[in-house]
C-alpha cells in the first residue's frame, strides 16, 4: 500500500473556555492516493472542523497532521502554505468565484504564486475548464453562469495545480438534486484519475458514491462501525459542570 497522503495521528480541537468546547476528538486516519472519502454527520457534529484540520487549514489543539510525509506543526507558515498549494485542493458550498473575472481568469487564479507565466496559467485554465466540460464557457463571468457551472469553474480552479488532495466542503449544498449529482459525478471521475477526494455532505446519496465514509457525531468519528476518535473528557467541559 502507498503512504499516506495525508495523516492524522490524534488530532483533535478544542476552543479554549471557560468552558472549553470539545469540537472534534483525538483522531487517527490516513489518506491514501486515489481514495473516495464522505464526511457525514448532523450540522454541527464537527465535519468541516475535520476537513479545515485535514486541509491544514485549521490547527489542531492536540496531536499532529502530515502532508507528504511533513509533520505540519513542524513547518514555518510559508513552508506551510507552500505545501498546502502545492498539494491540496479545496471547493466550498459558495463558490467563491470573482465575480469581475472571466470562468478563464478565474481557474487561472488557482496558479497565481506559482511561477508559472501568464500565459502558461491561462492555457492550463483552458485545459482544466475543459476537464470539467465547460470548454465552451471560457470568456462567461460567473454572473452568467449557472450554479453548477460556477461549482464547476470552482472545481477548476481547485485542480489546475495538479492536487494530491481535493477537498470539498458540502460542494452540492447551493444545487438543485439533479446538478449537484452531476457535480458528484465529475468529483467521482476526479478520484479515478487519481486525486484522492474527500467530500463533507449531508446528502446520502452523495455519500453512496464515495468508497469510505467517516461518520461523525459530537466530534467523534466512526469509520467501518469502528470509532477512529478517542473519546477525551475536557476537564472544564460542560459534562463536567457541578460535578
Ligand atoms: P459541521 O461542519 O459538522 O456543521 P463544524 O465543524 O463547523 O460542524 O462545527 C463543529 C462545532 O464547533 C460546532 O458546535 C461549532 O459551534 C463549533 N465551533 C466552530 N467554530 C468555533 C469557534 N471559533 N469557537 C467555538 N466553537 C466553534
Ligand atoms: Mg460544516
């Protein structure tokens, strides 16, 4: 089996309190090339608090988190930033497109910093919005495309660097079933090519489309019917009041 891609040996996050609040349990888990990963739970449960500390975009409070076999906590925050973009991919359940910019601009964005020239980022644009079947929408700004056109560009975008990882925190949640399920689809054939997917949802019948599934409830994850969190009681925590 491959290394991991990415790795979380007892993460976890709290905020501190008084009372501190417990969002997520020390968890362990490894991504591995490739794989298709869902994150469900209820609202509030902790799913995109793992994401953000998956995508090194949140600290954990406790334990570690490794990229590429790089313990996170290890680096300065430009090698960090340097490693996130170099490696990791994200999409939101708000686009987060310029709204002045061309669907051709926009994807051509996710290279800026990168040292690739001008007109090299906008050809890989090119290529990336062809990858997501929008060929023909290269000069549209996002005000003239279609929600699931914009989640598109977005995805773009997120995958013109070439990530190891994507990560999509509820991408389907502003879609209607039917273009959200297209987007599901273009995010399943993404992980086929080899980028390891990992999608927060709370739509069933995205999750039925993604191999592993991490359930979380209270800040505690479950895969496969087997806790992947280690339940820790927070001195100070609310269960703790009065007693
Ligand atoms: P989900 O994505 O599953 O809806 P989140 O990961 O966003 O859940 O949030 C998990 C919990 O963490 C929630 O109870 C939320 O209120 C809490 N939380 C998130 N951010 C903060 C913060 N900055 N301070 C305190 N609590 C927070
Ligand atoms: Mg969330």
């Amino acid at each position: 089996m491959s290394a991991p891609v990415i790795e979380l040996r007892g993460a976890g996050k709290t905020y501190p309190g008084p009372p501190v609040i417990r969002v997520l349990h020390p968890t362990t888990l490894a991504l591995r090339q490739g794989e298709r990963v869902a994150v469900v739970g209820p609202s509030g449960s902790g799913k995109s608090t793992l994401l953000a500390i998956l995508g090194t975009l949140d600290e954990p409070s406790e334990g570690s988190v490794l990229v590429a076999g790089e313990e996170i906590a290890a680096l300065g925050e430009r090698a960090r930033s340097a490693l996130r973009a170099e490696h990791l991919g994200f999409v939101f359940q708000q686009f987060h497109l310029m709204p002045a910019l061309t669907a051709l601009d926009n994807v051509a964005t996710g290279l800026l910093y990168s040292g690739v020239r001008a007109r090299e980022r906008r050809e890989r644009a090119a290529a990336a919005l062809d990858e997501v079947g929008l060929s023909g929408r290269l000069a549209h700004r996002p005000g003239e495309l279609s929600g699931g056109e914009q989640q598109r560009v977005a995805i773009a975008r997120a995958l013109v660097r070439r990530p190891r990882v994507l990560f999509a925190d509820e991408p389907t949640g502003a879609l209607d079933q039917a273009t959200g399920a297209e987007v599901v689809a273009l995010l399943a054939g993404v992980a086929d090519r080899g980028t390891t997917v990992v999608v927060v949802t709370h739509d069933e019948r995205v999750a039925e489309r993604f191999c592993r599934r991490i359930e979380l409830c209270d800040g505690i994850a479950v895969e496969a019917g087997r806790p992947i969190s280690r339940l820790t009681p927070d001195a100070g925590g609310p269960e703790r009041v009065g007693s």
